[in-house]
C-alpha cells in the first residue's frame, strides 16, 4: 500500500520536497534556491520557469533519497508563498511576466489613492484585509495594465491568474485544474471570507475579470492528479494551503487562542480565533486559517515583511557574516551596554504599522559598535516585532495581555536559534515552545494531504501527537524588558517619521 506523502513547499526564496512517512515523519528532503529579481528598489519578482524546475528537480530527488517511486505515494500536498501574483496563457501554460512577489511594493501608490477615496472599509469589511500592495489585487491590476495585450487576452479568455499553488497545480496537471484553496484565495483582496466565494464589488474596484480566476476548494481535497510523465507516474493531489496557514496547522493549533509565530524570510504570527471571524481594532488582518469540509475557521494574523531577510542581508548585503549560524554567538557577545535597536523596513512595515513608505533605521550606534552589536540588533529585532503583534492579538481577542499567560509555538529557519528564541520568551514574558519537527509548514501540508487521502488521523488525534523539543522560560526581570522595549519603540517612532 501507499503509504507515504509528498510535499511541495514553495517558498520565497527556496522550493523545498520533502517525503513524510504514515506516522507525519520527514523521511527525505531536497531543497533548492532560485533567483531574487529586483527590477528596481522596491519591486521583487521571481522567474515562474525557475520556480517549476526547481519544483521538478527537488520533488525527483525526494524521492530518490527516500527510495520510493509514485507507487508508494498516496497523495500530495502543496504549500505556498502566499500573494505572490502569476498570470499565464491558458493556451501554453506559459506566463506573460515575471511572477511579482509579495514583498513588491510597486503598487503603494495605487493603494494610498484607493485608501484616500474610502475604498478601505470595504475590502476590510469583505476581506479581513487591509489596502497595501502586499496582497494580490493591486498586483493583478499592475500585470493587466502593463503586460502589452494582457487585458485584450483577459477578455477573450486566454489568461489564468494564480498565486503559486494555482500555477503549481496548473503544471503538475497539465492544465487540467484551475484551483486555489480557501487560505490562498483569502489573501487576494477579492474574496469574501464570510461567504466564501469571489467577490463582484470588488472585482469590479480592481477592475480584475471573473475570466481569471481559479475555482476555490477546502484546503483538503481532490486537487487532481499530476501528469504520468513527471514521476513514472499520477499522484493523487489532496492538499493545498498557503505557507503560513500550513504551519498553523503543522503546529497542530486547532483550538481558538492558539498562537504559532513563523521566523522565516519574513515573520507571520497567527492566532486561531475559530468560526469566528474577528474584525481588528489594532491593524492585523482577518484570515481563513483553514476550510475543512466546506466549513471554515478564522485567525488573525500580523505580516512582518523581514526577519530572516535581515540575517540574508547582514550576509549578502554587508558582507559581515559567512553564514546565518555565526549570528547567535556573535549575539551573545555583544556589548551589553550598547542600546543598538534595528527596524528592518527594508520594503516598508507590515502589522500593525502598514507604513509602505517606511525604510530601515539602525539607532542607537557609537563608535564602539561592532558587528556582534549589529548581529544582536538584527535578531532582537524579530523578538521586537513578534511582541507587537501579540499585544494587538490579545487586545482584540477581547481579554488584557497578562504575563506569562501566552504560550506561543515557533518554527521557521530563526528559530532553531537558542539565543533568539530565549530573547523571545524574555521581550514576551511567555513562554515559547519549539517542536520537535521544525518543518512545520511541509508538515501541516502533509497532514492536510494525508487526512485527505485516509492516512492520518482527525485533527484532534494529530494535535494529541504534537512534540515539543524545547520550552523556554522568560528569565529577563521586567524593569530590564520594559525599557528595552521602549527603546524598540522609540526606534519605531523615528522609522516613522516623515523628513
């Protein structure tokens, strides 16, 4: 019998393969990187024909290390960067543009004129999100109006939109499915998280056609199956859900107050809030975390647009580092002294600030400062970031932030860091949990996958299993926490300001 499961993680900067056994175990893993392509400051895009053959090449090798063929596969599941923007011809299968990433942010000033004609409390209303370029909407828009004969091919029919796991699957298809999942589909600006279903008003705002999109399914479920030419033979495709959404359920957070925070390229932090969509009073966004049988659960989330990214940037961009593992020691010998705060606004700030315009801000440097003070910086700064979202998150949850009173479940590249992962507990003043499994976001795509194809259990049984590797304990006294933090504010405060 089949009895293994097949995940593609496509992420921002990498695409990931990796094979689980029955009991949710990573057997083998391929990864490769692909190109960061910055056209100008500000816009980042990805090569769709790079994307797939790193997919290709990677899901191949899984399989080779863990020795298994398609007959040994009982499904696959798909997760995903989420809102980045692809559109292909229906016709080849190949895309009219450079897929525009997340992070872009070419579009700020159509969303601030859209903001400024009061469009934002309807898309709020509809989407749980807010208006900024970090969604898929302005993104689509762009590629139509800009791409020679993009909407004279909408309008015949021609064109497909997608974020990546509609290209993915697309591909893998042959172009027999044109899908999306609930999560992925939320994140677009078009799509009434209430009701489940795209939105007219809105299509008509953005002026995006109905031709474009993709059917939206749950997150498990059949997605079809990939051509026989790619592995030797069909794979059942059963589930699909953005990244983040992914490693919410790959924490196993199925009960309403549950947090998990991601420390990848970027940072997302999300807390179930359960068949309950909660309107924000503090800027994070509404969200589906997950639809299971036509039936959805909500969370809230907070985007912070660069955490890893940071690390990446103290390598490639300044070159003070070899690799990402020196920053913990560096860290640790850091001048306690020097009061050196980082805010990484690289390509602006997400929750709660949504401030495009805003650009990274190093304070607090003497003459004395050294790499390890910047390297310490750098890694306090996603603690920092991570204490802001979960103050908006207990403040619209509805009860007081009480120390100590939040446990949050972390995975990601960062967090296999015990020097950041204790500052973290200690700027929360809560504990932190680290799984045994880090690869969260592969796991919780194969849960889904599997579920759905009768290999794993329900989602009550699966939590039961969940495995913790590491707590930490808040150790720091809080007078000591306390002014760090208004250091990290004051921080903010000048990031903020307008010359």
């Amino acid at each position: 019998m089949a009895r293994h499961i097949l995940v593609i993680d496509q992420g921002t900067t990498s695409t990931r393969s990796i094979v689980f056994d029955e009991a949710v175990f990573p057997l083998a893993t391929a990864q490769q990187e692909f190109t960061q392509i910055y056209p100008r400051p500000g816009w980042v895009e990805h090569d769709p024909e790079e994307i797939w053959t790193s997919v290709v090449t990677t899901t191949r090798q899984a399989l080779s290390t863990a020795d298994l063929d398609v007959t040994g596969i009982a499904a696959l599941g798909i997760t995903n960067q989420r809102e980045t923007v692809l559109l292909w011809d229906r016709r080849t299968g190949r895309a009219i543009h450079n897929a525009i990433v997340w992070q872009d942010r070419r579009t700020a000033g159509v969303c601030e004129e859209m903001e400024k004609a009061g469009h934002g409390a309807l898309i709020a209303e509809r989407t749980g999100l807010l208006l900024d370029p970090y969604f898929s909407a302005t993104k689509i828009a762009w590629l139509l109006d800009n791409v020679e004969g993009a909407r004279d091919a909408a309008r015949a029919g021609h064109l497909a939109f997608g974020t990546v796991d509609s290209f993915l699957l697309w591909r893998l298809t042959g172009g027999a499915v044109h899908a999306t999942d609930a999560t992925n589909a939320s994140r677009t600006l078009l799509f009434d998280i209430h009701c489940g279903d795209w939105d007219d008003d809105l299509l008509k705002l953005f002026d995006i056609p109905w031709s474009i999109l993709p059917y939206v399914r749950d997150t498990a479920g059949s997605f079809g199956q990939t051509t026989p030419d790619l592995f030797d033979g069909p794979v059942a495709i059963r589930g699909v859900a953005g990244d983040q959404q992914a490693a919410l359920i790959g924490q196993a957070c199925f009960r309403p107050g549950m947090v998990k925070s991601t420390y990848g390229t970027g940072c997302f932090a999300l807390i179930n809030t359960g068949r309950t969509a909660i309107a924000s009073r503090h800027r994070l966004i509404t969200t589906i975390a997950y639809q299971l049988g036509g039936e959805r659960t909500y969370a809230l989330e907070g985007s912070i647009f660069v955490a890893g990214a940071a690390v990446q940037w103290l390598r490639d961009g300044l070159g003070l580092i070899a690799s990402a593992s020196e920053t913990s020691a560096l860290a640790a010998a850091a001048d306690p002294d020097q009061a050196v705060y980082m805010v990484p606004a690289f390509v602006g700030l997400g929750a709660p600030h949504w401030d495009s315009e805003a650009r990274a801000l190093l304070t607090g440097m003497t003459r004395g400062t050294t790499r390890r003070e910047l390297a310490r910086a750098v890694l306090e700064c996603a603690a920092y970031q991570t204490r802001d979202l979960l103050d908006a998150m207990q403040a619209d949850m509805g009860s007081a932030r009480a120390e100590g009173a939040t446990v949050i479940r972390v995975d990601g590249g960062m967090s296999a860091s015990d020097w950041t992962m204790q500052f973290l507990a200690d700027i929360l003043g809560a504990p932190v949990d680290r799984p045994a499994c880090l690869e969260t976001t592969a796991l919780g795509a194969a849960y889904l996958a599997g579920m759905a194809a009768g290999l794993y259990p329900d989602p009550e049984t699966f939590a039961a299993s969940w495995l913790g590797e590491r707590r930490f304990e808040p150790k720091m006294p809080e007078e000591v926490r306390a002014r760090k933090y208004r250091g990290w504010q004051d921080a903010v405060a000048r990031t903020l300001l307008r010359p």
